[in-house]
C-alpha cells in the first residue's frame, strides 16, 4: 500500500486509500516523569537514543519544537513519517511498502534526495521501516519527492477528469502556512519556467498582523499559532471568560492578506494571469480566502475539496 504524506510547516497531511487525516507538524523531546502525570500514557517514538512525542501528543511536552526552516522537516521525517504510518494502520490500512512525499518548490531541486535519504530506511522504537524507490529505464533512481503545487495540479487532473492534452491554462495556487507557491500550467501540464514560491506570505503572513492587533489592544501575547488561526476561522476568542468578536478586524486584515497575494501574483505574471482560464487554489490557507476570492474572481477561481489535502491526494496519483 501506497502513503502520500505531505510535511508542510504548519501540519502533516496523509493520504491513502479511502483514508486522510492530518496532525501537527510538532515534536517534543521527552523524559519520563517521577510522578506519572498521565505523560506515560501518551505514545513515544524512539528515534537515534532519544524519546520524542509527536504530533498533538507533542503540546503536552515541555519543548515543543516546530520550525519554519526547510532543515527542520527533513532531518525529523523519519518522525513524522512513522507517525503517520501509526495512525493509518490504526484506521485499517494494511502494509505500507510505498510512500510520496513533497517539499515546496525553492527547496525542491537542492533537496529532495537528502529528504528521501533520510525517509526510505530508519529505526523507531526498534522497528525497520523501509520503503520502495523506483528505477528508470536508464538504471537512476525514481525518488517519490514531488514539489507542492504540482500535487495541486495531479489532485486537480484526477477530480476533473481532464488530462494533460486538454486544452487550458493558468495557475495553481497553493497557500500554505508560511509560504505560498505559484505553479504555472499548459493545457494541463506544469510549463518548465514560471514557478515561484512565496516564503512569509503563506497565512501565518495573516495571523502575524493578528498577533499584532491581540497584543496592542488586549495585551494578549501568549497565543500560539494554532490558536491564531482559529481565532482567524471563528473571529472570535475568549479572554477571561468573556467571548470576544473580532469578525471588522479579521475580515479587514483577510481582505488586506488577499490583495497583497494578488497584487504579487498579477505583478510578476502581467498579462498571463488575465488571460488564463483558471487559477486552481488549494493548501490549508485556502479555507481562509475562498469567500474573498470568489467575490473577486467568479469566473476563474477553482477551490479543491479538503484543499490542505489536495497535494497529498496528488502525491498518491503520481
């Protein structure tokens, strides 16, 4: 069985057959307490002599790691990938001999045999975990690591059932958590030149300015990034008890968010964007700017379904 597991800096998303979940991207190291304080309970994973929580079980450590650095993701996959595998096999997948992965697309060239170095063969908690690689015709290796956005664009192919001699144009768009990705297409298929990625305007470009205003008006600092971007979806939080509605200064700070995206987007690619034929959208920021831009772009904007999983769903048919 095939697992397509795309590591992005906010979240792990995992796609298989019939089966799709996702996790924080977040470790902690752990020690095991002289008093048992329910810790004990929670699932460790052993990896190169050290205990580590991964995931939500993660917020319970005491130093919590997570990153915005490309480093980060690929020297701890092999720990988030057997996460992964964890939970996929408690939801009735059976043996996983296969896996895709991503990394975006600045990274993708440098880096994505060192990612598959790292993740087709490791130890944790004392189990093997080994995964298949592909041989071209010409005896190189095939490694399964394919740039974010791409994936957008495989998800897209398989849902619309189009292929790659249809006639159609545009852009993927792919809104991350702290980067956004351009791919630029040809009747379906990725053109060689035109692709850009966007670091720090993925929506924790949103949640900073959040940030910002929590502090300077109620004096909250101690929000996490998780905890913004709820307060980005539900427009509201609680603060001693009280609920407070924030909807005129998320929506002015979306509004903002979105047009800077755009702004960028038709500014490098001029007269390209306003004569495509769609601009397909997917990634976990996409949630938070479909009504904004469908407002703005009724004819051409395409949302993928479940978008934060849309590059896994395309990893897997690749």
């Amino acid at each position: 069985m095939k697992l397509a597991i795309d590591i992005g800096f906010s979240s792990v998303k995992v796609v298989t057959d019939g089966i799709s979940f996702k996790f924080p991207t977040l470790i902690s190291g752990y020690t095991k307490p002289s008093v048992d304080l329910g810790y004990g309970r929670e699932k460790t994973f052993t990896y190169e002599g050290r205990d580590y929580l991964v995931g939500d079980e993660a917020k319970n450590g005491t130093d919590v790691m997570y990153s915005f650095e490309i480093d980060f993701l690929i020297d701890y996959a092999p720990l988030f990938i057997a996460k992964a595998v964890e939970i996929a096999e408690s939801k009735g997948a059976g043996n996983i001999l296969e896996i895709a992965l991503g990394l975006p697309i600045e990274y993708y060239k440098d880096n994505k045999e060192r990612l598959w170095q790292t993740a087709k063969s490791f130890i944790i908690n004392d189990r093997q975990y080994r995964f298949y690689e592909k041989v071209k015709k010409d005896g190189s290796l095939l490694y399964p690591v394919y740039p974010q956005g791409i994936g957008i664009l495989s998800d897209y192919i398989e849902q619309a059932g189009v292929t790659v001699k249809d006639d159609g144009s545009g852009f993927v768009l792919d809104i991350g958590f702290n980067t956004v990705l351009v791919v630029a297409f040809e009747n379906y298929g990725a053109t060689k030149a035109g692709h850009k990625q966007y670091t720090q305007l993925g929506i924790s470009k949103a949640s900073r300015k959040l940030e910002d205003y929590l502090i300077n008006t109620y004096g909250i600092d101690d929000r996490t990034q998780i905890e913004l971007l709820q307060i980005l979806t539900n427009k509201t939080f609680k603060h001693y008890g009280k609920k407070i509605d924030v909807s005129d200064k998320v929506n002015a700070i979306m509004l903002d968010y979105i047009d800077g995206i755009l702004l960028r987007v038709q500014t490098d690619y001029d007269r390209r964007f306003g004569s495509s034929d769609k601009l397909i959208i997917g990634g976990g920021g996409a949630y938070y700017v479909k009504n904004d831009i469908y407002k703005k772009y009724p004819d051409l904007a395409v949302f993928m379904e479940n978008p934060e999983f849309s590059n896994a769903r395309g990893f897997y048919h690749l």
